[in-house]
C-alpha cells in the first residue's frame, strides 16, 4: 500500500511500466557499449592499474584492424550517444501525452519498437550486415518520429 491509499492494483499502469523498461534497457545498452568502446590509447598511464596497459592497446588496435580500421563498437556508441537522447525525450513525451486519444496507448509499443529496432540495428552494425542497420536505424527514427506526432496531434471530438 503506498502511502496515499492507492495499492498496485488500482495505480498499475502497463503504458508507463513498459516505457520504463524501454528506458532501463536503453540505459544498460548505452552505457555497455560505450564501455565496449573503450580506447585504451586515449587513457593515461595511470589507468593500467585498470587494466589499461600495452596488452589492451594492442589488442584494440588488433580489433580495429580487423573489423577493416573501424571500431564498430565506437560507431555505435557515437549513435547512441547522438540519437538515444532525443529519441528519449520525444518517447517520454508521447507516454506523458494525452493529445490524441488512441496514441496514449500506443506509446508503449512505439517505445517497444525503437528499443527493438535499436538492439537490432546494434547486432547488424556489428555482424556488418548492410544494408539491415540501416534499415533498423530508419525504423528506430519511424518510431521516434512517430510518438512524437502522436504527441502533438490535437484530440479531436466526435462532433
């Protein structure tokens, strides 16, 4: 029971549990891979008591070298770090908005879907399957781009 009488029961709601979850599965995604995208050239010595030391140099520039000179882990976390924010704002925005009456409920499943889109456009960066990621990526933006009118479109009353 929380303390203005209201118990589970009456004040679940699936909509803001589901866009929670979203969130917490963007979190751990984003923050993993910008640990996977550590550059161990750009530390100072230092951090070798971390575990950043010649060993890991060489084996990250042995990774870049063989995903082609690119770290895919990188670029992926540099699209996270650009597109996860907005994305979230707008996401947010559409579960706390009540313009368009049947887009209330489906803020869920557009949160659902950009966070899908989103782990599939991260496992088809890094198998290198094109051009899926960037059909993945356009999706997760489909998504974005669509809570977010469904956000702003005002009700309209049957007359």
């Amino acid at each position: 029971m929380y303390g203005d009488g209201c118990g589970l029961s009456s004040c679940w709601d699936p909509q803001m549990f589901v866009a929670s979850v979203c969130n917490v599965v963007m979190f751990v995604i984003y923050n993993f891979s910008l640990v996977k995208a550590i550059n161990p050239d750009d530390h100072p010595a230092e951090d070798s008591a971390l575990g950043i030391n010649d060993e890991a140099k060489a084996d990250f520039k042995k990774r870049v070298e063989e995903q082609g000179g690119v770290d895919r882990w990188t670029r992926i976390a540099v699209n996270q770090v650009e597109n996860f924010p907005t994305a979230l704002w707008v996401l947010w925005a559409c579960v706390y908005s009540e313009s368009l009456c049947a887009c209330v409920s489906l803020a869920q499943y557009f949160f659902g879907a950009y966070v899908v889109v989103r782990i599939l456009f991260l496992v088809c960066y890094l198998k290198g399957l094109s051009p899926w990621r960037t059909i993945m990526f356009g999706l997760g933006q489909l998504a974005a781009i669509s809570a977010g009118v469904c956000a702003i479109v005002p009700v309209r009353s049957p007359v």
